[in-house]
C-alpha cells in the first residue's frame, strides 16, 4: 500500500481543508484522474492521482484538515495489484485458521489498513471519561480544535485511548452515531431547547474567507486610512462602451467599463506614482513599483478574493478586457492561480455591479489604495446653459493610506482619472 502525502502546494501554505472528494476507497484510479479538491487560503486546488491503482483508504473526511507532507489517501499501485494476482496460485498453503472462509480460486480481499484505535475495544464500552496524570482529559491541540469546530466539548465525547484520551476517530465515530453539541449538551442549552430557542449553527471559518479575515484586520488595524468622495459623469463612457462592443465581441470578448476604469487608472498614475508604490515594513522606505497591477474585487465561490491584471499601462483595452473575463471567471470558480492573485499594486471594488453606490473601502495591504465603484444613476445636472439634463452618474469613493497619501495628493490622482473616464476619447493621446 502506497501512500500519497499532501505536496507542497507554495505560498508558505501548511495546510489546507478538503472540500470534495472526488474518489471512494476500492474505486479504480487513473494516473493525473482528478481525486480531491482542497481549499488553501488563497484558493480551490484540484490534486490528481500520481499513478493508476487503487483506493484503499481516505485519510481526511470531506470538510477537515489536511496538512501538507502528511498521508492524505492510500493506494495500491496498478503494478503492485497485477503482482499480487500472479502470486496467488503460487502462494505457500495457508493454515486453515487464515484460509477459513475464503472460496477456492479467488483473490483474497485488499489488506485492511491498520485498525483505528476505537475498533480494537468494539467489544468493551470505552470510558465516558478519562483522566490523564494532571486530573485532565488528554487530547492533542488538533483533536481540541476539531472539538470546537463542531461545537462539542471534550467531556462529551467518550475516549478510546491510553487513559481515556480522545482521537480524531472518537469524535468521527461521535458524530457519525448522530451525536451533536446540542445532544449532550450543558444545562443551559436544555432549558434554552425546551423554551423552543432555535439552535446556533457554528460553521468553522476556514480557507480564502479566513485568510479575508486575517487580511482586513491587519489592513484596518495597521494602516491609517482617509477616505475621499467623487461623483464621475460617465454618460460618454457609456455611449462609447456601447459602439466598442459590437468590436470586442466579435473576437470574444465582453467589453465592461472596468477595462476603462483600469487603463485611466495606470494613466492618472504616471502622473502620480506614489498611488503605485508601497511602503517596507520598517516603514522608512518608499517604493515605487515599475508595473501598474490593478487588483479586483471578485465575489467567488471561495470568498473574496482580488486577482490583478498585470502591467496595464502596457495593455490595450480589448487585452484588459479579455484578462478581466479570464480572472473574473476563475474567481467565480475559485481556481484563481497564485501567480494572478499576488503582485497586486492598487485595487478596484466594484460595488455598483450588486447595486451598491457608496462604500468605505479597506486597503488591501501592502498596497497604499483602493477605489469602491458605485452603481451609474442617471440623475437631473445643469448644462452650460443652466439647462436640466440627464446625466449617468457614478459615485466613486477612495480609501488612501495616510502615511504615504494626503488629501491634496488623492484629490489631485482623482481628477486626473476623472478626467479620462469622463472624456475618455482624451486617453487616445496617451496610448502607445
């Protein structure tokens, strides 16, 4: 029996939660079949078979924790089962203890993998409780935290190990009779049952949403931010976003406005290149950044994340959009790669694509700014001659970091970028 171990899946990733198990144990595999996919803080990654054989043993249940470099699921190599089946008819007699119950001329079935520890005591009753040598009921930090996230406490679960300690298996095999939190739970949550109270879901925060987590609260409780309001009148945008499409699609593209907001973003930024810069971690150093890679806020199946289109100010528009497509697509499914979520030198949110106009963004650090894009209204302006008008507008709000970024600064990088979205025929000057 092989094993496969977890890989090395980069970024620093030690581990990762399986989400759909794509195989069964004694199902027949082939070698790169898709068999797992797992969930790492970054993204959805789909691990395939390294060789043709067959399942004997899935490691990691659907929904928990595999670490990388450990046993993940194990196998039979198709060499090593062809093996097997030649060396029956020449295998020495069996005693009649092991021979017992096996039919004349059949293969004898796989070899179990080793016993879990809560099968060796099937015939005695495992003590509810134990009590290690410090009067405590031993368990090891990874059973704990399994305890938590189901919502359950160790003295419910009975143990099977040496003095009563829990395993991972007790608390499978816990859930696996129907036993919940609820079931054995303290007096308070009987009273809180019998008064008719619905019960807490507790859902563990795992994967990209965690890692969403970790990063806003580092963002918002390490860099200082400003925020910064602009109406956009984008009625031209739109009008020329209209002719173009009929272009785009013709070679399969979508055209949106987000490939505008883009390449006059990395225009404005020639202008204003500490909006592309960042700041070390000692924070007595700034560092402008060659490539402009505008990050977008995608609301996948994973969770949130921000892929980026790389070098924009070197991109025409059609090429924008078609990486725009690509990305958004991939986020969507949650199999961004990790080369297009990292690198990122400024972001867009794009609120109004859900219906939203105003936000108060948070930065996606160590990038110094980001920009919520609200939803085109058309709304009643004056016209030069003091006439009503309809007008499509769009409310724009800036979050700046305040170390590196003043008001005058942000405001003056807004009117630059206001400039070619509202004229968008002037960013024909700049393109090379």
């Amino acid at each position: 029996m092989t094993e496969f171990k977890l890989p090395d899946i980069g970024e620093g990733i030690v581990e990762c939660e399986v989400v759909e198990w794509r195989i069964k144990e004694g199902d027949v595999i082939e070698e790169d079949q898709p068999v797992v996919e797992v969930m790492t803080d970054k993204a959805l990654v789909e691990i395939t078979a390294p060789e043709a054989g067959r399942v004997t043993r899935l490691y990691v249940p659907k929904g928990e924790i595999a670490r990388v470099h450990a046993p993940l699921f194990a196998y039979e190599a198709e060499a090593q089962i062809e093996t097997e089946t030649e060396g029956e008819s020449t295998a020495a007699p069996q005693t009649p203890e092991a021979s017992k119950g096996e039919s004349a001329g059949t293969a004898p079935a796989p070899a179990e993998p080793a016993p879990r520890p809560a099968a060796a005591s099937t015939s005695e009753t495992p003590p509810a409780v134990g009590l290690g040598p410090h009067g405590r009921i031993p368990a090891s930090p990874a059973v704990r935290r399994l305890l938590r996230e189901h919502g359950l406490r160790l003295e419910q679960v009975p143990g099977s190990g040496k003095q009563g300690r829990v395993l991972k298996e007790d608390i499978q095999a816990f859930l696996e009779r129907g036993g919940t939190a609820a079931a054995e739970s303290a007096p308070a949550s009987e009273t809180a049952s019998s008064t008719g109270e619905a019960e807490v879901r507790v859902e563990p925060l795992r994967g990209v949403r965690a890692a969403m987590a970790r990063q806003m609260v580092a963002s918002a409780s390490t860099i200082p931010h400003f925020q910064y309001g602009e109406e956009l009148d984008v009625t031209e945008l739109l009008a020329l976003r209209e002719r173009l499409k009929p272009v785009a699609e013709a070679q399969g593209t979508k055209l949106t406005l987000m490939p505008f907001f883009m390449k006059a973003m990395a225009l404005a930024i020639r202008d204003f290149p500490i909006l592309n810069s960042r700041l070390n971690e000692a924070g007595d150093e700034i560092h402008y950044l060659p490539s402009c890679n505008i990050g977008m806020a995608v609301d996948g199946k994973a969770g949130l994340m921000v892929p980026n289109v790389k070098g924009v100010e070197s991109l025409t528009l059609l090429e924008i959009a078609g990486e725009i497509q690509r990305l958004t697509h991939e986020a969507r499914e949650g199999r961004v790669a990790a080369a297009d979520l990292k690198g990122g030198t400024i972001s867009i949110s794009n609120i109004g694509a859900l219906g939203g106009t105003y936000a108060a963004p948070i930065i996606n650090a160590p990038e110094v700014a980001i920009v919520a894009i609200g939803k085109s209204q058309w709304l009643p302006r004056f016209d030069s001659n003091d006439a009503v008008v309809k007008r499509a507008i769009m409310t724009v709000t800036w979050a700046g970091d305040h170390r590196l970024i003043d008001g005058g600064t942000i405001s003056r990088f807004c009117n630059a970028w206001k400039g070619y979205l509202e004229a968008p025929e002037t960013m024909l000057l700049h393109l090379g």
